[in-house]
C-alpha cells in the first residue's frame, strides 16, 4: 500500500523545502524514542518521508510514482536503523557535512541533546550548580528575611577576573584550534568520511589564550575560595522550598560561565501556630463561664496581641477567622488569615456549692 508522505509529515504538496524541514524537525523532536512523548514507530516514519521530500531527486520521483518508487541503498541512502539512532544519540553534532538520505543530524537533532550541532558552533562551559541549606524560623517565613552564608566553591580568579591571563598581558589566538573555538576531526565509517568537531580544550571554546598566564590561578581562571553573600527569602516561603540563584555557582574557569546556587530553605516550628497554605491556625482556652456569657478576649498573633469578641453561646471547637493576619502569599503584599480554635475547658472538680449554682442554672434554662 502506497503512503503519503505529505499527509506523514503534516505538509501540501506544494510545499517548500523549509516547510518540509520545519515539519519533520517539529514530529522528530516530538517523536524521538528517548523523550517523553516518543514513538519509535512514527518516528520511523516521519524519518522515512523526510528522506523522500527532503530529497529533490527523490521527491520528484515520489511525486511521479508514489511510495511505491525504489528507494537506492535503503534507510538513509545507506544508514541502517541502528547506526542512525546511534547517531542522532550522539547529538548529530559529530556529522557535519554528511549526507543520510537528505537529512542533517548536526541541524536536526543537536540542539534535542544538547548539542552544538553541525553549524560549527562552540558551547560555553558552565561550572557546576550548587545546593546548600538554610534554616530559617516560622516568622522569617511569614514576613521574609535575608541571610548570610559562606561556602567553599570554585570562583573567578580575582588577579585575572576569570581571563586566565596575568594583568597587563594581551590573549593570543589559539595555536590549537586557530581561533575557531572547535577541533575538528575526520574519521571513516561505513557511511565514508565524518567530520567531527568538539569545542577546544585549550583555549575552552574562546578561541583566545593568554601570552602570559595568571600566577595566582595559573592560567586556569578559577580558585578555590571562600564566597559570603546574602540570600533574599521572599516573604510566604514554605518549609522544603528550594531558591534558585542565577550565576553563584562554581565557575569552571577560563571562558566560562558560573553555574548556579540552589538553597533549599527549612523552616522551623514555632509552638502555637500551625500553617496550611497561606493560613494560620491557633487555640484558645475559655472557661465555662466565658462561653456561656460571651467575652472580650486578647489573642497573640504573629502582628501582635490582638481583641476578639467571643459571643454568648459560644461552643467548643468553633473557629473565629482574623482576616490578614496568616501567611504573605508569595509575590503578592497580601496575607491569609489567622483561625482561632476555641477550646471550653470543663472543670472536672466543683465545690458544692458551684454544683448547687448550676443545678438552679439549668433550670432556668
């Protein structure tokens, strides 16, 4: 049975070679066995029609005599299916310039894994991130607060400022990679000659190295040190939240970037409250007597004392809500609420006449 593969990759018949690329590069990311929505049989697929559109001899034979017209040297033009997963799961940044049944790896799938691809580009090294923990209390997590902490990490020389190079020295172009920030290299596989490039170890992708290197890093641009810096904690903050800080991680040295610090917040308890959400529960004891009469009591918040009005008739485990008294929200300048639990504490001993008072008391009732 013939296919369509136009209806395969989404396309009309007239349409141009970029938008037949566009469509296969949007249903292989889709599809690619390795991620979350892959379907090793439609990427097959997509794959076999892209390597007929994207063919102009192909495609014109296609549009002569369908599916049914023979394709030389099977998947690929030569590639099996094996050695093609195995390629694009090497980031397709190894094959530039190759040819497999129309298809660019490098341009197709680099950036899927992370790759530079086949456009000769250089990836900019980044330093490792870092987590660290910080404990903070229950009113810090309430209203924010900042901290203060020290930790040991791979940071920019400070003699060079991360170049490598001792100050006042020039940078020279890369003896190893010319300046182009890549190697390259050729290796011959059953596919014929591969060209391969991978960023510079010696000038890490910069394609700059120093004249005279840093004495205090030796030329490497990072040392191991002592930073201090203070970390925000935004107001509402729950307990096990974990802040992310751009640029504070370690730096990996000469022509890179800094990975970033993760802090991971704990919040201790404080005894007589309890959050949920953006609220705040507590209890209060009355006596028998307050409930029954009603009164005007003084309630600790996390504001402060404050007067709550406690009706005639009250019963226990009945809820009052202080409104804009609980937890900041985050991002926002309001607040949930405070709900108090009203506890009545039945006396368990009464004098006689205590007794007699209650007993003329329910029959008034």
């Amino acid at each position: 049975m013939s296919k369509d593969y136009y209806k395969v990759l989404g396309v009309e018949k007239s349409a141009s070679t970029d938008e037949i690329k566009k469509a296969f590069r949007k249903l292989a990311h889709k599809y690619h066995p390795d991620k979350k929505t892959g379907d090793e049989a439609k990427f097959k697929e997509v794959n076999e029609a892209y390597q007929v559109l994207g063919n102009e001899t192909k495609r014109k034979q296609f549009d002569q005599f369908g599916s049914d017209f023979e394709q030389q040297g099977g998947f690929g033009g030569g590639m099996n299916w094996e050695d093609f997963m195995h390629a694009t799961r090497s980031g397709g940044g190894g094959f530039q310039g190759g040819n497999f049944g129309g298809i660019d790896l490098g341009d197709i799938f680099g950036d899927m894994f992370g790759f530079g691809g086949g456009r000769g580009r250089s990836q900019t090294q980044r330093g490792r991130d870092v987590q660290i923990d910080v404990e903070i209390s229950f009113r810090e997590a309430v209203f924010g607060t900042e901290k203060s902490v020290k930790l040991m990490k791979r940071n920019a020389c400070d003699v060079c400022k991360g170049s490598g190079a001792e100050p006042g020295s020039n940078h020279k172009t890369c003896p190893e990679c010319k300046g182009n920030g890549q190697v390259r290299h050729i290796q011959q596989t059953i596919l014929g000659a591969i060209q391969s490039a991978a960023t510079c170890g010696t000038c890490a992708g910069t394609g700059q190295v120093a004249e005279k290197q840093c004495k205090h890093c030796g030329g490497d641009g990072a040392v191991r040190s002592e930073s201090e810096m203070k970390i925000k904690v935004p107001a509402g903050i729950d307990d096990g939240s974990t802040l992310r800080i751009s640029s504070k991680g370690e730096h990996p040295g000469t022509g890179g970037a800094a990975g970033d610090l993760y802090v991971r917040v704990h919040v201790k308890s404080e005894k007589g409250y309890e959050r949920h959400g953006d609220d705040i529960y507590t209890q209060v004891h009355i006596s028998m007597m307050q409930a029954a009469l009603g009164d005007h009591i003084h309630i600790d918040t996390l504001d402060g004392s404050k007067k709550l009005n406690i009706p005639s008739g009250t019963q226990s485990y009945q809820k009052f809500r202080l409104k804009g008294l609980g937890v900041t929200r985050l991002q926002s300048n309001k607040r949930g609420d405070q709900y108090v639990e009203i506890i009545v504490d039945i006396p368990k001993k009464l004098s006689h006449k205590a007794k007699k008072l209650l007993e003329e008391l329910s029959n008034e009732i």
